[in-house]
C-alpha cells in the first residue's frame, strides 16, 4: 500500500483533442503498448494508467480520450468527463497536439479548459514531418 502512496502525488495527465497522438505518447512513456492505438477516433473511451520515470523521477500517467466539447454523441460527453476527471486528479497535465494539422477549434476548446487550471500544463507536440519543418527555415 505504501507503494501506492508514493506515486500519489506524482499524476501526469496527458489531454487533447481526438487522435493527436496521447495513447502512443503514454505508451511510450510507460515502454509497453497497454493503450489501444487506432487511426479511428474514440478508441480511448476511459482514463486509462501507468507508470513510468523521467530522470530518476517517477510518476503515474493517465491517458485520456480526445475531449469533444458541445458534441450529440454520447460516448463523446462520457469521455469528456474522463478528460475533466483527468485534469482534476493531476499534479501535472500534458496537452498534446498535431503541428502538422495546426491548431484546431478543438485544440482551443482543450486550451480553454486547461487555462482554468492552476497546475502546470506542458504543451507537447506530435512529431512532424523534416520536409514541412524545412520549408519554414527559409
């Protein structure tokens, strides 16, 4: 139980719009494919938990579905309440987006709901193509 505790206070919520990347992102993080990676949106329905260490520090990770805020679907309302949840158990959030599809009307609904947040939020980035990043450098 004592082993419990000790991650307790070290919870990392990673959070974004549908299909950016966060379940291979935490399965990464964790070194296991315990997260379901699909190109379908919506697989991740439920907050879903690991463990992993950076530099020596480790930490719980919670992997989140993709937060669909104002939608009729069902199943998108529950999975935005696993999202909110996420947020609220967190010590730290990691709010992951594409550069490659650039910033969305979802990804400002995701940034709307995290400035609400007093704790700290880390922007992450899903990894991009050398081809687009070289056209920008002249």
């Amino acid at each position: 139980m004592q082993q419990f505790y000790k991650y307790m206070s070290n919870i990392v919520a990673i959070v974004g719009r549908p299909n950016v990347g966060k379940s291979t992102f935490f399965n990464r993080l964790i070194q296991r494919r315990e997260a379901i990676v699909d190109a379908v949106s919506g697989v991740t329905r439920d907050r879903h938990y690991g463990k992993s260490d950076w530099n020596g520090k480790e930490f719980s990770l919670i992997d989140t579905g993709g937060y669909v805020l104002g939608s009729d679907d069902v199943f998108e309302a529950e999975i935005d309440k696993q999202v909110e949840l996420a947020i609220e158990e967190a010590d730290a959030i990691i709010f992951m987006v594409d550069v490659e599809t650039g910033v969305t009307g979802m990804d400002e609904d995701v940034a709307k709901l995290l400035r609400k947040v007093k704790k700290p939020v880390f922007l992450a980035k899903r990894k991009q193509k050398k081809s687009l990043f070289r056209d920008f450098l002249y």
